[in-house]
C-alpha cells in the first residue's frame, strides 16, 4: 500500500497511477467507496453540472447556507492556487494533513482497482465530508454528468447551470449530445433543476425517461431586474428586492435564481430565511469570475475558456467597459475552440499579448499564430517566455484608463495571481 507524507507525494503519485487522466465511468469510484464508507449516511445533497456556471451556483449555495449556520462541505475542480480549494468545510480549504488522511484511508480498500487523480479527489471529499457531519454538501460535476465520479452519489436536488459545446471529445459534438450527458445526473421523483434559457431537447427526453421532476428557468421559475434590485419567484412563491449578485455579469442571475429555486425545494430538510439569502447572495465571493482588481490599469481576470463564456464575457466588457483600450494577455488549452473564442472577443480588444502556459494540453505558440492569422488578427505580440513577461509587456503597452484583461484558462488566471501575490 502507498503512503506519502504531503500531499504534493500523493498528487503526484495520483497523476501517474492511472494510464488516463480522464476516464469516465462511476463503476470503480462506486466499488471503493463502497467499501470506505460501509455505513454512509448521505448528507442532503446538491449536485451542479454544466458547462458554464457551476463553480458560481456552488458559491452561492455554500454562502447562503452558511449564512443560516449550516455546516457545509463544498467540492469544486478545477483550483486556480492549491489544490485544497477543491474541497472546503464552512467556507475554509481542507487541511493537507486531512487530505492526506483520506487518501490514506482511499488507498487502503483501493486493492487493485485503478482510479484516477479526480476520482481520488472526489472520493476524498466525500469521504471528509461524511466525517465531519455536514449539513449539506455541494458536488460539482468535473465533466459531463452521467459518468462523473460525483454521480456515483444520489443527490436531493440536480442543477444544471448552462448547457455549451465544450469537451466534445468526451460528451459527443452538439448540445443534445452535452445536454444527454449532463441530465445524467437526473433521479427519479427528484427536482431537476435547468438555468439555461434555451436548453437543448435532450433535457427534456432524459427528465422524462428518468421521471425526473424538471423545472426550467423562464417557465417554472424566473426573474426580473428592477435598478439595483431584482426579484425572483417561481410558482407561488417569490423574493423581492434582492441584492445584486456579488458575481458580475448578467448570466449570475440566472445561476443565482436556479440556486434560489434549490434553497426553496430544499426548505422542509434545511430551512433558510430570507435574511441569510440575502447575506448570501451578497457575500458570495469566487476567484477568477469576472474579478476586477483596481488600480490605474483595473486588471480583469476571468477563466472563460469556451465560446459560451467569453460570450458573457463580451457582453460585460460591452456593458462596463464601453470605450476602453483593452489589452489582452491570453492562452488556452490546444483542444479548446479557440477561433470560435477569438471571433466572439476580437471587436473587443485592442491588443493581445500570448502568454505560454506550462502545461502540455496548452495551445503553443506556432498554433497560435496560426490561428490568429486565420482570423485576420493583427495586433498581437508572441516571444514571451512566461506568464509574466506577456503581462510586462502588456502593461508597458498600457496607459491610465485602459483595461488589462487575463483570461481563456483557469492555469492563466492562476499564474496571474501567483504574479500578483508575489508583488
């Protein structure tokens, strides 16, 4: 049996343990926690996929419900610093010693069934989650949803934030094909919850065959914006003069209400008062979502890396921004729609500046300026050996009102504040 002494040891050991980084199927995650776990006991349980919008959905609900005093156990992929960020008990990372723990306690039923490093992680997180006696806990899907290793969990409530081409590798090329692989995540006699206002037929074929109890935004549940305040209501029910989203753009309130939606379904196990929604809804905080740094040169930072993303991307930059001189420090994983994005994001930006990624899925930059060619983008400058040098140069290129904007990849953004941190 493997044991390591810190969780750099087992991470890396994970990563070199299975022959593929990614390999869908609950099966294995099912059979070991089977057996770590002999007697769970499931806390109430909200599971989140979607191709945009998960990480956000999972923020507010972790706010609100600590708000009311919950205790809550929140699982995320991917991190942008460390790798604790991917599961937090009451709003705080888990120490690495716990992670450690439960590795230890994973590796020791494994036996020889091969697991991957996402599946051990998702396993840990459930396995410190049961430990610690949360209230709730909230599972974001890593990829797709019928397949996910979270799915191995029944959950109380499904949420599915947005439905976008994304890893068509995996999930199949069209929405149908993405929208079937996300309901996948659907239950019988279970609230199915959809934030995407036009989703793809699949949803509905999958709720049904599932006897799913689906509820869609704009026709079960919606919302309207009224000046600063906005009100959501669904049925008989409503919330009225609600606080802006802390998380910019006009897609949070779409995240934001199918969250709402959740808290009410969810009301006869965990009540929640319209007070903590508002404390919540308020205080939701989460890295690398349109956050805005300030300074003579606001630096915007954003992990948008699909064409859905950067749509909404484009829209706040059009909406918040009108007539800045926006600088560009960009990347993206090679497997990524990467013309799509730059067609959606070039009327926007000024100037881009390419910043290598250290990772062998990133786009090179040959590729890239081939791709930039193709799409008759002139204004861009390549040669930097990191990061940081591509931000230099972009800051150099910058004078008092412009906008620095970081985005197309969550390593991106990482690095990013790793150079801002450092300073």
């Amino acid at each position: 049996m493997q044991h390591f002494d810190t969780l750099k040891g087992w991470l890396d050991w994970q990563e070199s343990l299975h022959p593929l980084a990614i390999d869908l199927g609950l099966e294995r995650a099912a059979n070991v926690f089977s057996k770590l776990n002999p007697d769970y006991l499931k806390p109430v349980t909200v599971t989140v996929a979607g191709t945009n919008g998960k990480g956000s959905c999972v923020a507010y609900l972790e706010a609100i419900y600590r708000a009311q005093g919950y205790r809550v156990g929140a699982y995320t992929s991917p991190h942008i610093l460390k790798y604790n960020e991917r599961i937090k008990i009451d709003g705080q990372p888990v120490e690495d010693a716990a992670i450690c723990a439960a590795f230890t306690r994973i590796e020791a039923v494994r036996g020889d069934v091969t697991l991957s490093y996402f599946e051990f992680g998702t396993l840990a997180a459930l396995d410190l989650f049961f430990r610690s006696k949360v209230d709730i806990q909230l599972l974001e899907v890593g990829l797709g949803g019928r397949l996910d290793a979270v799915n191995i969990i029944d959950p109380d409530v499904s949420l599915i934030s947005s439905i976008g081409i994304d890893h068509t590798d995996w999930l199949g090329p069209t929405r149908e094909d993405i929208g079937r692989e996300k309901a996948g995540i659907f239950r019988a006699a279970t609230p199915a919850i959809v934030g995407d206002p036009d989703p793809p037929f699949s949803i509905f074929q999958t709720a049904e065959s599932k006897k799913a109890r689906l509820y869609c935004i704009g026709r079960d549940f919606r919302y309207h914006k009224h000046g600063n305040e906005w009100h959501w209501s669904a049925d008989r029910q409503q919330c009225l003069h609600l606080p802006e989203p802390a998380l910019k753009g006009e897609h949070q309130y779409r995240n934001a209400s199918s969250v709402l939606l959740s808290v009410s379904l969810l009301q006869d196990r965990l009540p929640v008062s319209d007070a903590s929604i508002r404390t919540g809804l308020a205080a939701t905080r989460l890295p690398g979502r349109f956050q805005l740094i300030d300074g003579d040169v606001p630096i915007l930072l954003d992990v948008g890396h699909n064409p859905q993303a950067v749509g909404t991307l484009a829209e706040y930059l059009h909406e918040h921004f009108p007539g800045k001189r926006v600088h560009a420090i960009f990347s993206m994983m090679k497997d990524k729609d990467i013309a799509g994005v730059l067609e959606i994001m070039n009327p926007f930006v000024h100037d881009w500046f390419f910043a290598p990624l250290a990772n062998p899925r990133s786009v090179t930059e040959p590729v890239i300026r081939e791709i930039f060619l193709k799409n008759s983008i002139s204004r861009l400058s390549f040669g930097f050996k990191d990061f940081s040098a591509a931000f230099a140069a972009a800051r150099q290129h910058s004078r008092k009102g412009d906008l620095l904007l970081v985005f197309g990849s969550f390593l991106l953004v990482s690095d990013c504040l790793t150079e801002l941190n450092k300073k």
